[in-house]
C-alpha cells in the first residue's frame, strides 16, 4: 500500500466520515442518512463496532438525493432515476470498452492489409464517440 503523506485526501470510496460530519457535509440531517440507509438508496461503510463512515463518494450522492427530493421528486422517483444513472454508466462504459475493441481490431486489420492500396480497403470506417445523443426506435406492431 502506498505511504501518503499528510494532508493528502483519501480515496473517493474511503469510507472516513462519521454520520455527524456527513450530515453536515451533505446539508441533511443523520436521521434522513439513517432512513435513505434503510430505504437501500445509500450503503455507508460499517466499522468494526458497526459504526456508519460515509466516503466522498456517498457524500455525492447524498446531495444529488437532496436536489432531487427539493426539486419535487418523490423517494421512489430518486431511486428509479439512481438506478437509470447506474445502468448509463454501465452501458458508457461498456460501449468505450467495446469502441476500443473494434478500434484495435481495425488497427490490426490496417496493419496485416498493409500491402494493399488503401482505395481497396473494405474497412468500415470507426469514428469517435460523439456527445450522448437521442435514439428513436420504431417497432412496426402487426
């Protein structure tokens, strides 16, 4: 394990903060941590006397929770719009894993047909990630 040296932050998943100080920080009171911790909108970390410490990361978290319960949503609209965020980020990160993928294999592709003129390529061209972007998909229903 690395040696840190003082003053520098622990990692974003470190689970260092009381519930005092993440309530603080999270502008909420330990109670409402308490009821998201139950509702299984949020999973601190337990020490081993089962203390709750909350890493920068579930601090967050606990602020998107608060602005989006301020801004009218109810609890269930939160946890469904948490889990909608998770599985984007799951599917970003699948589609950059797979984006780099085909671009490897194109590159390797490129490479073994490198005797040939490029004008007789049949390489599917491979473009950048643009900005997320809407889809529409219509099924034709019989």
């Amino acid at each position: 394990m690395p040696d840190r040296s003082f003053g520098e932050p622990p990692p974003p998943d470190a689970a260092v903060f009381v519930i005092s100080v993440a309530a603080e920080l999270s502008g909420l009171h330990p109670q409402t941590l308490r009821t998201y911790e139950r509702m299984g909108l949020i999973t601190p970390g337990r020490t081993a006397g089962g203390g709750r410490r909350y890493s920068y990361r579930d601090i967050e978290l606990l602020r998107v929770i608060a602005e989006l319960t301020s801004s009218g949503i109810g609890i269930e609209g939160v946890r469904r719009i948490l889990e909608l965020e998770s599985a984007v980020a799951t599917l970003r990160a699948q589609r950059d894993e797979l984006l780099a993928e085909l671009e490897a294999a194109h590159e390797a592709l490129r490479q073994a047909l490198g005797s040939r003129p490029a004008s007789s390529s049949r390489l599917p061209a491979v473009r950048p990630p643009t900005p997320p972007q809407s889809i529409v998909v219509w099924r034709r229903h019989h």
